[in-house]
C-alpha cells in the first residue's frame, strides 16, 4: 500500500486518526496511548503499521525534546491529518448544509482519478457477487456504481453513508443530450462544456455539472468535431457503474 489515504478506510480507521492526532498533541507515545486507552505495544504496532504501509512514514522519532526526545507526526502526518478534519468538518455540517458536500471534492486526496465526486448513498441493491449502489450527489444529479460485496462490506456502505466517486478521466464519454438519451449506460451527468484544452490527438474536456460540480473528460478531437462540441455546449457525460471507485471518509 503506497497510497495513506487508505489507511484512513475500513476498520480500524477512528482509532488510527485518534492515535495521530494524541500524539501530536502530547509528543510522547506513551502518553498518546493512556489518551486512546491502548497498551504502549499496541500503540506502536499501530504507528509502526501506518509507517510501513505509507509511501512514507507519517510518525518519527523527535531528539531533542522533553526528555531529550519524543515523537512526533512528520510533515506528511500532519497534513494528512489536517485534511481529513478539514473533511469531517464538512461532514458534520452537511445535513444542515448539503453544499459543504462540495468541499470534499477539493481535498488533497492522492489518486490517479482526476474526478472525486461527493454525495450520499440512497439505495443499495444486494447481489451474490457485487453490489449496485446508488448515490445522490451534491447538486441533485443520481449516481450508480457497482462493487463487490466484500468492498461493500469492508467499507461500512449503507443508505445515508456520505461517499467519494471516483472516476478516472479516460473512463467519461461525452455526447449531446439527446444522442445521450438514446444510449443504455449507468450514469448520465449532464452539464456544460467550461473549458476545452485542445492536444495533437485529444483534448481534455471540464464539464460543470447542473447542481454544481465539475468533472473531467478526455476526448478524441475527431469525437468533438464531429460533435461540434466546444465551450458553452450542453453535454452528458457517460460512464459505467463498474467504472466508479468509491472511497468513505470515516
């Protein structure tokens, strides 16, 4: 595991958050395993698994301190902290305000997927192998995706959980509404083209999506021409339910 966001998904992940943020306020695991009632050996089995499953390590030894040492969150530790309270922040707020829903778009997360959108789960259809489930994002627009039953499981996912889609940029087409309406695919976001970066062979395409949002589309220039799609057009972005990564952020 390269990526430390994952250590902040599944099981085990409050108590995780909770052991960072005790020692950075205490500098001492010790003292940071009495505040999360732990034993000081399953405290730093904890500090020591985040270290090795981070592309680098998010606590380190301090010299120099009271005592003449300590430990301390590294520079990646606390901004990985930072960003997610900055997200609980706005989860905590999105039932009274459901715009703070678009605030997790914009966090630090560190994907490969260029498109991270926020909204709630509504409904979650079972099956033996996978899971269909469906969201409502923050400006109204539905979602659909599908993942395994295990993933479901692992990650806690129910109805009026808050959830991240994420979408890589390659797996979005577009089309003109009314060709999209004529098109059996999962998701249909509709929008307009706000800004058109043309290249050699494609072009990468922002939607801003009616509601609010903005997602990413790569497409093949002959596909825009053809299309005679440019800014200001009204568009449908398409993609697959099995093309959705959801991520949660508790």
């Amino acid at each position: 595991m390269n990526d430390p966001w994952q250590l902040f998904a599944g099981r085990g992940a409050s108590q995780r958050l909770q052991l960072l943020r005790a020692i950075a306020q205490h500098g001492s695991i010790s003292a940071a395993a009495r505040a999360c009632k732990l034993s000081y050996k399953a405290a730093w089995q904890q500090i020591d698994n985040m270290n090795q499953q981070s592309a680098a390590p998010l606590v380190a030894r301090a010299t120099g301190g009271r005592g003449g040492g300590g430990t301390r969150l590294t520079e990646l530790g606390e901004q990985l902290l930072h960003a997610w309270d900055n997200a609980g922040s706005a989860l905590q707020s999105a039932d009274a305000q459901p715009a703070a829903l678009t605030e997790l778009s914009r966090l630090p997360l560190r994907t490969s997927a260029r498109n991270q959108l926020a909204g709630t789960i509504t409904h979650i259809e079972h099956g033996a192998v996978n899971d269909t489930l469906q969201l409502r994002l923050t400006g109204g627009q539905p979602l659909t995706a599908q993942v395994t039953r295990n993933s479901s499981t692992e990650l806690g996912l129910v109805p009026g959980k808050l959830a991240v889609a994420l979408i890589k940029a390659s797996w979005v087409a577009l089309a003109t509404p009314d060709a999209a309406s004529r098109i059996a695919i999962a998701n249909r976001l509709e929008g307009s083209i706000s800004r058109l970066t043309p290249g050699a062979v494609n072009s990468e395409v922002l939607v801003q999506l009616h509601g609010g949002g903005m997602l990413c589309a790569i497409a093949d220039n002959d596909s825009l021409a053809s299309l005679q799609l440019q800014t200001g057009s009204a568009v449908t972005a398409l993609f697959s339910a099995q093309n959705v990564i959801l991520g949660i952020l508790d």
